[in-house]
C-alpha cells in the first residue's frame, strides 16, 4: 500500500470514528424544582412542564404575579413571539388557561403556605 492510500485509510477512519461521537446522543439530567414553586397538579401540568421547562424552571412560573386570564394569554403570546418559544396554539391556549386556572388573580396563596399544600 502507498503511503498516500494508508494516509487516505487513517483519515477515513479518523473520520469515521469523530462521526461517532459526533452523533452520540448528549443528555444531561436538570436537577429538580424547588420543593416550594412546584407546578399545581391538574390535568395541564405535563403540557405546562413539557413546554414551560424548555426555556425556565418552574420557581418562574410559580414565583409570577397571580395575574387574570387575558393577561395570561398575553403573557404566553410575549413567550412565542417575543422570546420564540416553540409552542403551537392548541398547547398555547393550554397553557393560558392552566396558568389562570391555578395562578389566577383569584387564586392568590397565602405566602406562608407551601405550593404541595395548596389546591
């Protein structure tokens, strides 16, 4: 073999081997939300956590001013268009009445009562 072949050789293999570990999947593991701003339960949290959690932890969603539910809209609306969230619009309205539904203006917390306690 040449030399020019066996350097054609080395440079595919070296090649082939960066590939791999170019195509490795990475994962890292989030640790978890605070104890006191876990998202309330209901049957919106897993489209809230799915599509919230991609860009900020729940401690921004939970610590938010209770705000009514046109406000809420708007603030999911800001989310898409201004910060470029990927969310569709069957998820969006979801998530905006999720977010009335348990930070509402209406439903404002006692401060000295911890999110796992609340309704």
């Amino acid at each position: 073999m040449t030399k020019t072949k066996r350097q054609m050789v080395w440079a595919a293999v070296a090649f082939s081997l960066a590939a791999g570990v170019a195509a490795q999947q990475i994962s890292i593991k989030l640790p978890q939300d605070n104890a006191l701003s876990q998202l309330r339960p209901g049957p919106a949290e897993e489209v809230v956590r799915r599509n919230c959690s991609l860009c900020h932890s729940t401690d921004y969603i939970a610590t938010q001013p209770h705000l009514d539910a046109a406000r809420w809209e708007g603030e999911v609306r800001k989310m898409i268009q201004v910060f470029g969230a990927p969310i569709n619009s069957s998820d969006a309205k979801t998530i905006a009445e999720y977010l009335a539904g348990n930070y509402g203006s209406d439903k404002l917390p006692s401060r000295l009562e911890p999110a796992s306690s609340r309704p």
